[in-house]
C-alpha cells in the first residue's frame, strides 16, 4: 500500500501525498469524545505534518482510524488487515479475599497510610506447571493496616461496644483482588455505531465483547487461590467475594490496533508503526497484541519510548 | 430485654395506635411528636420552614428534633473514657447538612417519619420521650430496632439504619473521631517502616 494519511473533514475527504518521503499528512479530531472543547474548536484548523502520532487511547485511537474511511482506505485508516478495532482486551475483576489478622487486633495505632503502596503477588500461574482449567493468568493487588476512615463500622450493633470493636479492629483489616488476563481474541470487537452520535454528531463505538470460558474459570481460581492463601496466612476470612465485575471495569482498554509481523493480521509493525501509512504511529494501548494481568501504563510508556526512538532515527535517515 | 425479645411487628401495632389516640385527644406529650406528627400527615417530605427568613435555608429539623437526633446519635456512638462521643463532634450538624442538600425526597420523609416513630416506641415501652429517658432506656429502644435491623420494609428499621449509617459517617471523619478515637497516624512522613514485630502466625 502507498502511505499517506487521510483523515476525514465534516464528511469531506482531503487527501495527503501518497510518497512517504514528501507525504502532507493531514490530521484532524473533532470527533474524540475524551478531549476537551478546545480540540472542537480548533476544528477549522489544519494540521501539517510529516509524520502523524496517534495517542488517543486504546478506544478513541480505534474510532479515530476506522473513522478516517476514503477510496484509498475504504475500511479506515491503516486498516487493511480488518483488524483495527479487533482482539480488544482487558483485564477481568472482582474474585477477591477479605481477612483480619487477629493479632493485630487491639493494638497501638500505626501509620499504615505512609507506606509507598499495598502489596502486589505478581503472576503464578502457568509459569512453570500448566494449569490444568485455563490459560495464562492473573495477579493480586492488596492493601491492609489502618486507614483515615475505619473498615468494619458494618458490625452489627450500636453503642458503646460498638466503638470499642471499630477501635480495636482497626488496623488488622487486610483485602486483596485480582486482576487476570482477558485473551486477545478476533470475535471481541469495538466498531463504529450506525446509529449513537457523539455531541458532534460523530459515530460513536459500539462494543461486542464478552468474556470467555477461559476467564470464567480463571476467575473461579482467583476466588478459591485467594481464600486459600488468606488462610494459609492466618488471617481470619472476613468476605470471600466470587462476584466477576462486568465487562469492561478495569478500564485498562488494550488490543485495537496491534502489532506484529504480518500486515494481513496486524495493523502495526514492531515500532507501532503502520504497516499500511508508513508515517502514522499508534502508540498507545491499542498497539498491544494481547492484555498480559499487569496494569499496562508503564509498558505503554516504555512502548512509546522505543517507537519515537525509532521514528527520531528514520527521520534522520531520511525515511520519513 | 434480650431475655425476652421484643416481636417488632407486634408491638408496633399498639404504639400506632396510641399515636392516633393521642392525637385524636389532642394530648401533646411532647412538642416534638406533635409537630412532627402534624407535620407528616400534610407534607412529610418537606422541610420545616420557619418565619426566621436566613435561618429557615439552613434548617431541616426543627429545634426537638435536633435535641431529639443528637441523643439519639450520642446513643449510637456515646462518649467514653476514651473520646467523646457523637454529640461533641457535633454529628447533628452534619446530617442536617446532608438532609437539607439531599434530592432524594424518599430519604428526607424516612427521617422525618423515623423521628417520630422512634418516640412513639420510647413512649409505648417506658412512657416517656426518648430525649426525657434514661440512658439504659434509650438503649433498650435502639436495641429493639438494631435486633430487627433486617426489617427493612418498617420506615422506623429504614430509619434506625439510616441513622447508624450517617451518625458512623460523621462521626469518623470528624476531628474527635479520626484523632481523639482512632489515634489516626496518617499525613505524616514515614521515615521507617517498621513492620509488624508479632511472630509469623502458625496455620492451623
């Protein structure tokens, strides 16, 4: 495919070069939901550029491609793969453990909200033995000590026994939840509403996505793995919650524009560049190819980082 | 009283029906039933407007019924030898507040029917109100409700966790609460963290 951006203009296409080496890009963005006022205003504008840097977020990113349709891209922008928009994924939530440590019970308060964070159990599953119920795997995230406002004021009563126990417990309370890997998969898909406008009168996204068998029973493991270490630990087991929170809760959007060596199933090369417009980049949770169980910011940081390297390097060259 | 538990249902039906009598004989036992009751049978959900211009914007209860929440909140959390208690934070301003900023109309008329419920019950067990009872008294009401706090379809059991709730709020986020009662150590820079020096707990 030649490159060159094309993004569309209030229904009006305005082309770029089609040369690399001395592409227009133009770029506009009326249409992202997330910015704010600002952006529409300076809807008249336009922007030139050698190189277009797209970082709107996994969502916005997806909408802003699949938006940006021509004769040239009839699917959307760098999207001859028809993957823009697919293998979305997430993290799933919700099974978790909460416990007291009863020898903490009634003792002298501590300052427990000066520590750097809660604790984190990084990924055990399927490492080194195989899971026999599901695939990959997920992580805890915690938290425990004394807080500014008390855990436990649900306890039954009034009174003044009911101070005392607030007094005495505070402080033993400890909870942690996981997060698991949602599988990157093809069928779970965001595309462009044919009918829900944004406020500019822009399609907005419409999801197909649902969690599958190998979530549902991870999410089955996290419940049981959780009670199972709290008590290993001693800790008294307050709640045990098997609730899976709904699709979409962890708000850790990933997957709608990701990399990898085959232009036919990816939509980025390894520098989350277009295989397609060689002067577009996609650099933010939409170029990952699937959602590992870690909060993923810091790797689409370090992800970014490499990309513009390399994109600082191809200018040099002269290959942009 | 825990001897012998109280069937809320049951009871409740006599203390509704003395209520009726009493207003029928236009006996006031207490100022604070007979507004509240007046009040509730015309416009429950509304709050008591008084001539007093400024001052009627920033009232939801009315001089009894704030003598009447501050006990019963004091009841709740009451002071010890530890702290003081609800009253001396001053929990009484804090969910007239919140009363008077709600848009939830429901929620208002749960507080106003609560308030005078709960004398009813004070009047139908020990025959007075609840502000003119004992502590042990007040107590034993609270008690009643706080037994048969799964009783959600009775307004006094809506009412009584409603209470509970907001005095459990105000109190903890106030300056008594977070350091008289809880000793908070927080919004201070740690510069070691000790951890936790009891032995490792043996699993059983």
């Amino acid at each position: 495919m030649p490159g060159g951006a094309r993004v569309r203009r209030h229904g009006e296409e305005t082309s770029c070069g089609t040369n690399p080496k001395r592409a227009r890009s133009f770029l506009r963005l009326p249409f992202a939901g997330d910015f704010t006022a600002d952006i529409a205003t300076k809807c008249g504008e336009k922007t030139r550029a050698k190189v277009v840097v797209v970082a709107a977020s996994t969502l916005e990113s997806a909408r802003l491609l699949l938006l940006s349709k021509s004769q040239l891209y009839p699917n959307g922008l760098a999207n001859s793969s028809g993957h823009v928009g697919h293998n979305f994924c997430e993290h799933i939530m919700g099974p978790g453990v909460t416990g007291q440590a009863k020898n903490l019970v009634g003792k002298p308060p501590t300052l427990d909200d000066g520590r750097p964070g809660g604790f984190y159990l990084t990924r055990f599953r399927n490492l080194t033995e195989k899971h026999p119920k599901f695939i990959r795997g997920y992580g805890f995230e915690g938290g425990s000590g004394a807080r500014m406002f008390p855990q436990g004021t649900d306890a039954h009563g009034f009174g003044s026994s009911f101070k005392e126990e607030i007094r005495q417990n505070q402080g033993s309370y400890i909870g942690m939840g996981a997060f698991g890997e949602v599988l990157a998969r093809y069928e779970n898909f965001v595309d462009l509403d044919p009918v829900v406008k944004d406020k500019w009168g822009v399609p907005a996204l419409r999801f197909h996505y649902k969690f599958g068998d190998n979530e549902h029973r991870m999410a089955e493991d996290m419940k049981e793995t959780a009670q199972e270490m709290f008590e290993a630990a001693g800790f008294k087991i307050m709640h045990v919650s098997d609730r899976v929170l709904t699709e979409g809760w962890s708000i850790h959007e990933m997957g709608t524009a990701r990399m990898g060596n085959d232009p036919k199933t990816s939509v980025l090369n390894q520098f989350e560049q277009s295989h397609d417009v060689k002067n577009l980049f996609v650099v933010d949770g939409s170029a990952f190819v699937n959602a590992s169980c870690q909060n993923p910011t810091w790797t689409i940081m370090a992800l970014c980082w490499r990309s513009c390297d390399y994109l600082a390097d191809e200018l040099g060259k002269g290959n942009l | 009283m825990s001897n012998n538990p109280i069937n809320l249902k049951q009871d409740r039906r006599q203390w509704l029906k003395s209520s009726a009598a009493v207003l029928g004989a236009s006996l006031l036992p207490l100022p604070a039933v007979a507004a509240e009751a007046s009040q509730a049978k015309t416009t429950p959900a509304t709050p008591q407007t008084k001539p007093a211009g400024e001052a009627s914007a920033t009232r939801f209860f009315t001089p009894a019924q704030r003598t009447l929440v501050e006990e019963l909140s004091e009841t709740i959390i009451p002071a010890d030898s530890h702290s003081g208690g609800a009253k001396a934070t001053q929990v009484v301003g804090y969910i007239e507040q919140e009363l008077r900023e709600s848009t939830d109309d429901n929620r208002r008329a749960t507080w106003q029917e609560g308030l005078r419920l709960v004398d009813l019950m004070s009047q139908h067990y020990h025959g007075k109100s609840f502000v003119d009872s004992s502590s042990e008294e007040r107590i034993a009401v609270l008690t009643v409700l706080s037994d048969n706090d799964q009783m959600t379809d009775l307004p006094e059991v809506r009412f009584f966790r409603e209470l509970k709730h907001l005095t459990v709020r105000g109190y903890y986020t106030s300056k008594i609460g977070i350091h008289d009662e809880l000793e908070y150590k927080g919004n201070r820079l740690l510069l070691e963290f000790a951890g936790c020096d009891d032995p490792a707990p043996k699993s059983s």
